[in-house]
C-alpha cells in the first residue's frame, strides 16, 4: 500500500529552532494508520501537555502534492511542535487513487476520522490541495471537492483553508485568472461560508504561513464525525458515503450507455463487412466490460466493507475505552484502600473520631459507587 496515510516519529532534542519549530524527543508510535495502528488516545504525544494537539487534514486529488505539503510544513515528522503548539498533520489518499478504490479511501478516512473524535481529539481545520496549474477544474476535481465538502460539512467551511499551488508552472497572470474563477464558480459556496483561499508557492515559510492560518481557529467536528460517532450512522448512510454511492452509480450508467453505442456501431461495422472496425470496436468492448465490472464490484462491496470498518473502528474504541475505565477504576480502589487504612487507624485511637470516621465513610460509599459505576461501563 502506498503510504499516503502515515504518521512518522519526530527526534530532536527540546530546542526552539529559529523558525517556530520545537525539536523533542522521539514521540514512539507505530505509523500506520490505514491499519489502524495509530490511535490518539495511545499516543504520548497526544498527552505531551494539557493543551490538545492541533490535528490538520489534508485532503485532494492524488498528485495534487499533498504529501509534499504535509512533509514541507512538519519538516518531514507529521507530528511536530510549532510555535509551543504540538500540530498533527494527517496526509490522505485522493478519490482517485491507483492503488485504492474509492470505497477503501473514504472508508480509512471516515474510520480515523471517527475514531479520532470519539477519542477526544478535534480538528484545527482541513486544507484542500488544488493545482493552479491545472487548465480545468476536471472530473476528478469535482469528484475529489465534493467528498471534500461532504467530509467537512457547512458549518466547519471557516476553518477550511483552499489552497492553491503548484504556481511556479503557470504563468503568473493566467494563475491570478483561474484562481479568480476558482473564487467565482467552484469555490464560491464554500467561500461565500467562510473558506479562505490561500497561496502556496511550494516554500517552508509559504507552507509555515499556512499552517499559522489554521491554528488560529477554534477546533471543530467534521460532519462525518458527527454523523459517525454522535448519530452512529454507517458509512453508507453518511453525506459522504451517499455522494459515493451516486458517483459510482452514475458512471456504471454512463458505462452502460457507452456500451450500448458500441454495440450499435458493431451491428452496424458486421452489416457493412467492415473487418478492421469490428476489431477495434471488440477491443474497446472488452476494456469497457472490465471497467464496468470493477465499478459494479466496487459497488456491490461499498455496504460490506462500510459494515466492517465501522465494525473495527467501535472495537477499537470499545477496547481503549475498556482500558481506560478499568485504569479509573484501579484508581479508585486504590483511593478506598488509603480511606479504609484511615478509618482504621482512627478506630484504633478511639471514639473522640467518631464525626471524623462518618465523615470518611461517606467518602468511601461515594468511591465505592462511583467504581461500581465505572465497572458497569465496562460490563456494558
Ligand atoms: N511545482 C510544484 N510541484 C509540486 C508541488 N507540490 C508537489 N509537487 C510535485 O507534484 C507531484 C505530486 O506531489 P505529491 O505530494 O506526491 O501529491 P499527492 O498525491 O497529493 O500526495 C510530485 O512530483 C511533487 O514533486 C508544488 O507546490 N509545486
Ligand atoms: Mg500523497
């Protein structure tokens, strides 16, 4: 797999380096995330302080150059501190990717978005990658900015950033044209509620200020988020599960229809002998089956795959939670241990401590159901 969602580990040594940036320590963690293997609340670098860290997604087409933003911005450690902030830069896969269905895509963001949020842990904002390079905003944009803005929501559009880049291959006058039609047309709804576009001429001070721009905001939760954790919706039924569904739809159906014409032409090259024709049209027949056979197969999968991340993703959750409750209530008996040596200790002296013992014994009920309560998470 490729690795387009990972976490890496930061080195360093606890000095502030001219730029904003803090070098600490090795923060361990396995760096996986499509498997799971990072979680929020298992990393010591999600507990450096009491202030939370700032998670950033970024999101776009495949060879937008999210990834060569994420590394500029993080020095290459995903997890870094700038200006006394420890930040999370979590890179994703595009609705594109030539090693991952679209299905697999937004079932590894949804699964970590949901578990990150479930676990406390909150977005600072969404950057959006688009190349001002690009002549048109294309199929794959649209696609990739409609998941986009079903992943986000309305209300979370103020702490989105749409960032343009890749402006060292355009002629800077033809950018500014595009960049103001991107403001005018594809954009506009989002700006109109409160995204901000912003420049990115590929330098670690260009990626700094951006980073700067996000951290300003008050964390939010994503509507697929809410949608997952606080409605427990499936992925499917989410706003970006429904999107999905209806773009894989659509194009079986315009396959459906290419198909058709096909045949049509092949009918029509057969009655006019014309050989040559009929061959290629077969060859273009045979790569449109298997097109429309992976679609119908990604298609059909969507609601079992969907199923089992959300699956994984609760036992995941119920697992951390499970460990962390029985720390809370290790906790507690500890406490009731200290009370119970108390009350002892005061018996022994004698019965002048009686108002003092009541009171302790109070104390300890009060633990005894709060344990009792905490078990009952457990249990259920
Ligand atoms: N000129 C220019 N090239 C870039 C920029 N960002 C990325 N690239 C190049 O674009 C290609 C795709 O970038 P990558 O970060 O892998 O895209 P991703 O698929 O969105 O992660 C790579 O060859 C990068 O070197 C940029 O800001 N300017
Ligand atoms: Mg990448």
């Amino acid at each position: 797999m490729d690795m387009d969602m990972w976490l890496s580990t930061q080195d360093g040594s606890g000095q502030l380096t001219p730029d904003g940036y803090t070098n600490v320590d090795t923060f361990s963690t396995p760096d996986d995330l499509e498997s799971g293997g990072w979680s929020p609340t298992d990393d010591p670098f999600m507990k450096y302080s009491e202030d939370p860290p700032a998670l950033i997604a970024v999101l776009g087409v495949t060879g937008s150059g999210k990834t060569t933003f994420v590394n500029l911005a993080s020095r290459s450690h995903l997890k870094f501190i700038l200006d006394g902030r420890r930040v999370v830069l979590i890179d994703t896969p595009g609705f594109d990717d030539t090693h991952m269905s679209d299905t697999d895509v937004l079932k590894s963001i949804a699964a970590f978005l949901g578990e990150s949020y479930s676990a406390g842990a909150k977005l600072a904002g969404v950057i959006y990658v688009h190349r001002i390079s690009d002549d048109k905003f294309g199929g794959l944009a649209v696609k990739n900015f409609r998941m986009f803005r079903e992943l986000c929501g309305e209300k979370t559009l103020k702490n989105v950033i749409l960032m343009t880049n890749m402006w060292g291959r355009v002629n800077p006058q033809l950018g500014a044209a595009r960049e103001q039609q991107l403001r005018d047309e594809h954009f506009k709804t989002a700006i109109d509620k409160g995204a901000q576009v912003h420049r990115h001429n590929n330098t670690p001070e260009s990626a700094r200020a951006i980073l700067r721009e996000v951290l300003k905001n008050q964390p939010i939760v994503l509507k697929i988020q809410r949608e997952l954790i606080d409605e427990r919706k499936d992925i499917g039924q989410t706003g970006a599960g429904a999107e999905l569904n209806r773009e894989i739809r659509e194009l079986v159906e315009k396959h459906e229809r290419e198909m058709r014409e096909l045949e049509e032409n092949m009918r029509k090259a057969m009655e006019e002998k014309d050989e040559e024709s009929k061959e290629e049209l077969l060859e273009e027949k045979k790569r449109m089956e298997e097109r429309l056979g992976k679609l119908q197969k990604d298609s059909a999968e969507m609601q079992s795959k969907f199923e089992g991340a959300r699956r994984e993703m609760e036992e995941r959750i119920n697992t951390r939670f499970e460990a962390q409750m029985s720390r809370i209530q290790a906790g507690y008996e500890a406490e009731l241990r200290k009370y119970e040596e108390r009350v002892k200790e005061l018996e022994r002296d004698g019965r002048e401590n009686a108002s003092q013992i009541a009171t302790l014994k109070k104390t300890m009920a009060e633990l005894r159901k709060k344990a009792a309560d905490v078990k009952r998470c457990i249990v259920m």
